[in-house]
C-alpha cells in the first residue's frame, strides 16, 4: 500500500462490513487496516463513480453478507473487479 501511495496526497477507503457503503478520503499519511478496503487513487472522477448510487446498489447486489446485522461485505472480487466502470 506504501509503495502504491507514493507521489499522492489523499486515497479512498471504505471499511469492509458497513450497513451503508460510504467512501472517504484519507491522507496518504494514514496507515488503513486489514478491516479497510484502499483505492490508492487520488482523482476525484473515480470518487465520484465509487460513491454513485449505481456503484452502491451494485456492491448491496454482489456483495456477501456478515455478522448478527447481516451487514454487506464489500470486496475485491465480486463487488470492485465484476463493476463496469464507465
């Protein structure tokens, strides 16, 4: 992640098991944890299609289920790579 993050001001993070699937930007400073799925992307076009209503209903409908609150589960494989990106 450190090396991927070289020469960026800011990434994208979202936590992995979230009732609502919110994105955020984090300083490059910032160390995420395992629990955090990182975008080492810094543009704000890509922001903006991961925290698009199309990209939130998608992750809800690809996404596995977690926990006593069934709380959706974002991840590599079936909600970010299966996405069609504009």
């Amino acid at each position: 992640m450190r090396e991927a993050l070289i020469g960026k001001l800011r990434f994208i993070a979202t936590p992995r098991v979230a009732k609502h699937r919110i994105f955020v930007w984090l300083p490059s400073e910032v160390l995420a944890n395992d629990r955090t799925f990182v975008f080492a992307r810094d543009d704000d076009y890509f922001f903006g299609i991961l925290h698009s209503r199309l990209h939130e209903v998608w992750a809800l409908a690809t996404s596995s289920r977690h926990g006593v609150g069934n709380d959706p589960t974002y991840n590599n494989t079936t909600c970010f790579e299966t996405f069609p990106f504009p």
